[in-house]
C-alpha cells in the first residue's frame, strides 16, 4: 500500500487482544449510539400514518374531505 508521497506503507499488525478490544469498544459506542435513537420516540403524525396504512379503524388519519352521502347530483 502506498500513500501520496510514494512511501510504502503496510498496516500495522495487533494481537488478538488488542483487536477483541477495539472491536469490544466499537461495539460499545455503536450500542449507546443506537440507544440515543431509539430514546428519541416517534413523532404522533408518524404513528398515525403508520397506523393508517396497517389499516387500523381507531388510529387512522381521517380524511379531510367532505362526505358526499345523502347528497343526489
């Protein structure tokens, strides 16, 4: 591998400890990261979008046109 300047450069090896490590500590921060999103909740218009499309009678989005029953054109 070579960068820029032309100077070879290998990556460095690391014992299996030092990499379990590194991987226990991504792991880690990818967790807390993925914590934080799941504690921001879902917006309530987006709940009953959702609801609305599952087709749930008592969560759906009510449409906001005027009904046109008992009306003779």
């Amino acid at each position: 591998m070579r960068d820029e300047s032309g100077i070879s450069r290998h990556p460095k090896l690391v014992d299996a400890d030092t990499a379990r490590s590194r991987q226990q500590m991504i792991g880690q921060r990818l967790r807390d990261l993925y914590d934080g999103v799941l504690e921001e909740g879902v917006p309530e218009s987006f709940e009953d979008l959702l609801a609305a499309l599952d087709g749930d009678p008592d969560s759906a989005v009510q449409d906001e046109t005027p009904s046109r029953e008992g009306h003779h054109d």
